[in-house]
C-alpha cells in the first residue's frame, strides 16, 4: 500500500472533481477558502484517504495520475494535453531503451512522457534556450520522478544544432516541442539512425504546411503524416446519456516521419502524380511504380 509522506505531491479533490495540488510538509496548514486541515492529518496516511477539514468540507487525497499532475504543475511554458502526451510516445514509437532527443523542454511535460517511455535503461537528451523554462521543467520532474539519472538536459538552441553525445551514438527519435521545427529538420536528419522517427508538434496550419514541407526537402524521409486528435467525454447520469457540452478540441497537430535511404520518395514526383489522379483514374498505379 502507498502511504503519504512529507514532500510528496498530492491532489486534494472535491466532490464536484476538482483538483488542488499541495506538496506535504510536516507542521505546516492546507488552506481552502477560509477552511484548513493540518498536512500531518494526511502525512502517513494511505492513498485515497477522506479528509474533512476545519469547516466540514470533505476531500479526497489522491497521488495524482500523470496526466492529472501535468495539468496542475507549475508552468513554464504551456504544457501538452494529456491526450497528445499519450500519443506521441505512441506514434514516436519511443520504446524501452529507446535514445530520444527532445527540444524545448518547457515545463518538462513531455520530458517526463518521453522518460516513461524509454523506462531506465533508455535515455533522454532534451535542449531548453530558456533558464527560467529549464529550472521549472527540472523541478517538476523532479517532484514527479525523483531523481533521473538517464536524462540529459541542456541550455542549447536546436534551432542552430544537435550535437551527438560523446559516444557519437545517433538517436532513434526526435520529438519536438518548438514553434518552427522545420528549422531542426535537417538536424535531425544527420542525428537519427536510419530507421529513426521523427516527431513533432504544432498548434497552426501554416506550422505544419512549413514542417512538411522541409521534411520532404531533405529526400530521407518518408512515410510522412499529420494528424490532430479530439477528446469528448459523456455525461452518463442513469437514463440520461449524452456528450458533454465542452470537449478538449484542436490543440495543435502531430507531424511524424520515418528515416530511410535517400532517393527512395521522390515527393515531387508524387505531388504531380496525384495531381494527374484528378484527371485520370490510372494515375494510382503510375505513382506505385514511380515509388518503386
């Protein structure tokens, strides 16, 4: 069984499921709205466990989920959704044991997805322009992960480069956080392996037209795709069933393509090809000879 200790990170939550964030500390006061409860009355107490504070109030303790947590960490820069978290290591295929190179790191939400991921025998190597997004990020994971010895971070601009480690070992993903990763494009062609997949998000469709359009500039990456995802919950309240009337909508598009040897995708020669398509209804085996 989990047990609550001074300096974790908990979740006070209310029956209506809201979400308040408080870090334990021996001997000191929760307050809520002219409420308060004494940190020691949860500091060794199971997760999950009731608590009523000065007024009456009743709320649930709770470790938060890693998605709760992101949520309600403090931020540097804005954080990714939950829904996108869950997807890109997913899409990016980071698997255990896997070195991902990441940029920027801001509030180190997709630091710590990425960290998941790769589990301790993979690695993480993250660059951050800002110091002030840099120590927030390092606090968060920290309080979330506790100490994690297989990740790197630096005060670099991916925009001007990505250096190898010491080792010289390339990458086996790029995932990026940045509002012009077509920039990192051809970077990230020279670190990945082939094989490698990069990743990147953005909110805007003028960010994505520009990433697509570079990744196809280099001629070594192919199987390019872009996608959003739309969350929508449901209220389920006995016989009344029905979606919610607010949902997680856009929040930005998942650009991911697959490193392979140069001159195998001629995007050129395939954007004329669909082209003749709207004209002649044989095009689609002209374009599967022409990737051949």
């Amino acid at each position: 069984m989990s047990y609550f200790s001074s300096g974790d990170r908990i979740h006070l939550v209310d029956k209506k499921g809201r979400h308040y964030a408080l870090t334990l500390k021996a001997g000191e006061t929760y307050q809520f709205s002219g409420q308060t409860m004494a940190h020691d009355a949860l500091i060794g107490k199971p997760d999950a466990t009731m608590v009523t504070l000065s007024g009456g109030k009743k709320m649930l303790a709770l470790r938060p989920t890693f998605g709760e947590y992101v949520l309600k960490m403090p931020r540097g820069a804005q954080v990714l959704y939950p829904k996108d978290l869950a997807l890109i290591p997913m899409w990016a295929d980071v698997y255990p044991g896997a070195r991902v190179f990441e940029a920027g790191t801001g509030s180190g939400a997709l630091t710590m997805a990425l960290l998941r991921a790769v589990g301790p025998r993979g690695l993480v190597v993250t660059y951050e322009m800002r110091e002030d997004f840099s120590r927030v990020a390092r606090t968060n994971i920290d309080r979330y992960m506790g100490a994690v010895p297989n990740l790197v971070t630096m005060r670099k601009n991916a925009y001007e480069g990505i250096d190898l480690l010491d080792d010289g070992c390339s990458f086996d993903r790029v995932v990026l956080d940045l509002p012009e990763p077509w920039q990192v494009v051809p970077h990230a062609a020279n670190v990945l392996r082939s094989g490698g997949i990069y990743l990147s998000f953005v909110p805007t469709v003028p960010q994505v037209m520009q990433t697509v359009e570079a990744l196809e500039r280099t001629t070594v990456f192919a199987m390019v795709e872009t996608f959003e995802t739309l969350l929508r919950t449901w209220s389920i309240q006995g016989r009344s069933v029905r979606p919610d009337h607010r949902m997680v909508a856009h929040s930005g598009f998942l650009t991911v393509a697959r490193k392979v040897e140069s001159g195998f995708v001629s995007h050129a020669a395939i954007r004329e090809h669909e082209h003749e398509g709207d004209r002649d209804a044989g095009s689609a085996h002209q374009e599967e000879e022409c990737d051949q």
